[in-house]
C-alpha cells in the first residue's frame, strides 16, 4: 500500500524506446510527450539498445517484439540475465502488434511488466508506466 501515494516526476522520467520502425520509434515518443515524460531515448536495434544502457541512466524501457537479429523477448531475456549491468531492474513494457497468447506469457515469465498492442494511446501507456513502477493512478 505504500505505493499508493507515490508520485511521479514525469520530467525525471527517462524512456528507452526500442523499436526497429522508425515511424513506430516517433509515434511512441509523441505519446511519451504527451503525458509528460520529455526524456527519451531511442535504439533500433538491440545492440543499440545495449549502446544506449551503457551510456544513460534508463527509467523504463519500451520494447517493440518484431526485430531484425534479435527480438524484444531474446534483448529482455538479455537484460533480465543481469548480463548488462543494472538492466536487470529497469521495468520493461512491451509494446507490439505480436497479440500470440505464448508471447504474451513468455514475456511475463521473463518478467516484462506489461504488454501494450499497438497502435497505442498516450493514455494506455501512461497507465502501463504507472503500473511498470507500482503506483496507483487517481481515477479522473
């Protein structure tokens, strides 16, 4: 319950978009934007992704499944082994058009927080973020 009352900085937020479509990359910052988070980074590869862990302090990660070389469950299965250092702990979102029931429960056993299909709403991402970190949202 301690959680309940926590309240996020959204503009102390920092947001690793992974993606390997470049429209898919903006379209999630916009949304990003829009509920206040203006720290975001992007990768379109995993190597990228682990490029960008190395050099920035990462708050959560969102993370497209369909990508060329290595998918966004193969990257979290990386980043949870504690093989990049401090990944282990960043929340991770997975946001994908791959609806696949074992997709799904692969992600979760990985421990992928959440699963957004896209296209997305600023909204619903807002809502997995809040949930990614443990906080409460106020009804509205």
């Amino acid at each position: 319950m301690e959680n309940a009352h926590k309240q996020v900085s959204w503009d102390a937020i920092t947001c690793l978009v992974v993606d390997d479509d470049k429209f898919s990359r903006t379209f999630i910052k916009t949304a990003l934007y829009q509920i206040g988070i203006k720290n975001a980074k992007e990768a379109a590869s995993a190597p990228e992704a682990i490029e960008m862990l190395n050099s920035f302090k990462i708050d959560v990660i969102l993370l497209d499944q369909q990508m060329p070389n290595k998918s966004g469950l193969e990257l979290a299965k990386d980043l949870k082994s504690g093989s990049i250092k401090g990944a282990e702990n960043i929340p991770i979102i997975m946001i994908t058009v791959d609806t696949k029931e074992k997709t799904v429960l692969d992600a979760k056993a990985l421990g992928i927080q959440e699963y957004l299909v896209k296209p997305i709403s600023p909204l619903a991402l807002k809502k997995r973020i809040c949930s990614a970190f443990g906080i409460k949202q106020e009804r509205v």
